[in-house]
C-alpha cells in the first residue's frame, strides 16, 4: 500500500512539473510572438513613413518647378494644390526684399533706423544701441571698437567677431547680447535675412517692419496692409494695384524728403520661394532665393527691376527640411507658411 502511495505521489509530480514546462514554454512563445509583432509593426511604420518622406519631397521639388515655370505667375492656384489621400503642394513666392537685410541697414547712416525697429520690437533703447554697435563691429573689416560696440575682447571664444558680413542667420546669434532681441522677438528669422538687395519692400514687407524702419504710425500701417493688395486683399488678383513709391510713402504719411525713402522699394527684385510637399503627417520644405539673372547679386543697395514670375536667376541659397509637420512647426514655424 504504501509504495503504491509512492508511485502515485511520484506520477503527479511527474505529470506536474511537465505542467510546469508546458505553462513555461507557452510564456515563451507568446512574449516572442508579441516582440516579432511589435517588431514588425515597428518596421512597417518605419517603412511607411520612409515612403510618405520621399513623396514629400517629390511633391516639394514638384512644386518648385511649377514655380519656375514661366508661365505660372505667383498666386496661381496650381500652386496650391490638394492632390488626395492626404498628399498637398503649396509654394509661396515673394521677395527677399519683405525680410530686413542685415548686412545692408548696418551701414552707419542706417544704424539709427535699426535702433528704431529694434526699439519697437521691445527692447531698451541702451540694449538695441549695444547690440546694434556690437553687430556692426561684427561685420566691419578692422578691430576697432565702436562706443558700446564689441571686438575680440568681448567675447569668450577665439576668432571672434568674424569681420566680414553675415552669411548665415546662425551668425547673427553669436554677436554680445543677441539674446535680448531673442527674448523680445522668438520669431526674428522670419523677419531677418541676410540675403536680396536690402532695401524694404513695402508691398510684401509685414506691417512692424514697416512701422519700425519708416517710423509711421500703426494706423497709418494697418490702412496700408488693407489697401496695398486691393480691395481683396489678395496679393496677385485680378484688382491688384502698382502703386509708386512716392504714392506708398503719402499712404504711410512718410514724408518723400524723408531720408529712409531711399532705403525702401515696392518692387523687391531677389525672388524668394518656399515649396512645401506634404504626404500623410510628413512635409518636406524647399526653400530659395534667387537673384535676377544679370541683376544684383544681393549685395548692393539703390533700385531694381521687380524679378519675372519664372525664368532664370542666380541661386544664392537654398535649403531642404524634412519631418513631421508637428515636428517641423515647432522646430521653425515662424518661418513655415503651411
């Protein structure tokens, strides 16, 4: 009786450590069947957004060549198209000349008009003087320090300032206290370039641009941004109006003998294009800026003859942007016309 007892004890043992190993085996086999899911769901995501990325970029690139079409004006609706199964193409177009050019309103007889925008973005007067004394400094060709201004001793790194114009935007944030316009203004890349021939291009430029280089007041600012596209307010539409530059300035209540009239246009001739492809969550961002072929180079100052809606030009920058476009807004939304 009793080793039939010990058989019996011995037989469930047996049976219940293979129990064991079954439940153990089964574990197994789903913990690897959920990482292989997740894994192939992984790369399935992977592959798709890889997929919507390139067609995003196509569709960008598309779209600049409809821009440099000659027969397609800035404003026509092939340019922003909604192409189905979440696929879109907008390409905007306007001049350089709407940005405030850096490099051409730090000249001295200049200097006090950027004091003047600075000023109205925000900043002290003490604080916009520094900083524009500073900036100066940077890009003059000797190491002479301007009253308020900063040379090599005022900085902690080597090898600045460059002394030679700004080439880049990330530039600019190198100067002494370039942070307090930062503060003042989160989105300055949008109104600053460094690029187009550097006068203001009145019939593209925003409105505190505007007050703040001319010196009109906002009234005066917001009648003009009603007024400037036509009764529509659409720029590029059939009532769109060509008005002069003197005829612009009366609207602003700038006087024509006023010496910042000759540092303003309202034909911008440095031709700026962003081409946006969007295909499901991604975009891809071509951005350019060209010059008129045999015109200025984006350099000099004075009048120009307003670019041609498509045609040839010299390239004088251009960039690519690729992500999502929740990435893309919060990474530089300022500067994104979605």
């Amino acid at each position: 009786m009793k080793i039939r007892d010990a058989q019996n004890l011995d037989a469930r043992a047996t049976v219940g450590s293979a129990l064991l190993v079954v439940m153990w085996c089964i574990a197994v086999m789903v913990t690897v069947l959920i990482l292989a899911t997740s894994t192939v769901e992984q790369e399935m995501n992977s592959v798709s957004g890889r997929i919507a990325r390139d067609r995003a970029r196509q569709l960008a690139l598309a779209g600049l060549a409809l821009a440099n079409n000659p027969a397609v004006k800035p404003g026509d609706p092939i340019l922003n198209q909604d192409l189905g199964n979440a696929e879109r193409i907008q390409v905007h177009i306007t001049s350089e000349e709407a940005r405030l050019n850096l490099n051409f309103w730090l000249a001295d007889e200049r200097q006090a008009s950027l004091v003047q925008l600075f000023r109205t973005w925000g900043m002290e007067r003490r604080d916009a003087e520094r900083l524009v004394y500073a900036m100066a400094d940077w890009i003059d060709g000797d190491v002479l320090k301007r009253a308020q201004g900063a040379e090599v001793r005022d900085y902690p790194v080597k090898n600045r300032p460059y002394n030679r114009p700004f080439t880049t935007l990330d530039e600019v944030r190198l100067v002494r206290d370039f942070v307090l316009l930062e503060t003042v203004r989160p989105d300055w890349r949008s109104r600053i370039s460094v690029r187009g021939q550097g006068t203001l291009d009145l019939m593209a430029a925003p409105a505190d641009l505007i007050i703040g280089l001319t010196g009109c007041s906002p009234e005066s600012a917001a009648l003009w941004l009603r007024n400037r596209w036509g009764r529509d307010g659409i720029r590029y539409s059939d009532d769109d109006v060509e008005p002069s530059l003197e005829q612009a300035l009366a609207q602003l209540g700038v006087a024509a003998n006023n010496g910042v009239g000759q540092w303003l246009t309202v034909q911008g001739p440095t031709r700026r294009i962003q081409s946006i492809g969007m295909a499901g969550d991604y975009a891809h961002i071509v951005s350019l800026v060209m010059a008129q072929r045999g015109g200025n180079d984006g350099e000099g100052g004075g009048g120009g003859i307003a670019v041609p809606p498509g045609g040839g030009g010299s390239l004088l920058w251009k960039e690519e942007r690729s992500g999502t476009i929740e990435g893309l807004l919060r990474s530089g939304g300022n500067d994104i016309q979605f």
